[in-house]
C-alpha cells in the first residue's frame, strides 16, 4: 500500500472525479505553457474525463476543461484533496 504522505502523486494517478491541488511541476519547459494555461500551485483540479484508450484526460483547471496527455500529466505533482 502507498504511504499516502510521501508518495509523490501526479495528475495521471487521479480517478475520476477526484479533486486534487496542483503542487509543482517535474518538467520545466512544459511548466510554463500550463502556467500560461491556469495550471498555477495552489489551484484545485478534478479529473473531468479519460479517453477510453486512458490517454489523454480531461481536467478541470481555472474554470475550464483542459485536455492532457498522460505524459504531460505526469509531470504536474500534486496533493491530493481529503
């Protein structure tokens, strides 16, 4: 089982419908085009959709839908709402 308070989780590893608060980013170039899209520290997400290969989701950033690959979504770390 994961230990919940270290594990590093991603926004690949939510479920659907789960909430989440964006924490850092592993990948700087991409961080700044999903800083320009809303994806802030700090900001609250949901898993919105996954496509039905699993790749890409939906998530919903900033008021709107955002579409990610898993890939990109793996390097947006979060924390995960209680």
């Amino acid at each position: 089982m994961k230990n919940e308070s270290t594990f590093p989780y991603t926004l690949a590893d939510l479920r659907l419908g789960e909430k989440a608060t964006i924490d850092s980013f592993t990948d700087g170039e991409l961080s700044v085009k999903l800083l320009e899209m809303g994806c802030l520290p700090g900001e609250q997400v949901e898993l919105k959709n996954i496509a039905p290969l699993g790749d890409p989701i939906a998530i919903y950033v900033s008021g709107y839908i955002l579409g990610l690959r898993k890939a990109e979504a793996s390097s947006v770390l979060i924390r995960r709402s209680l």
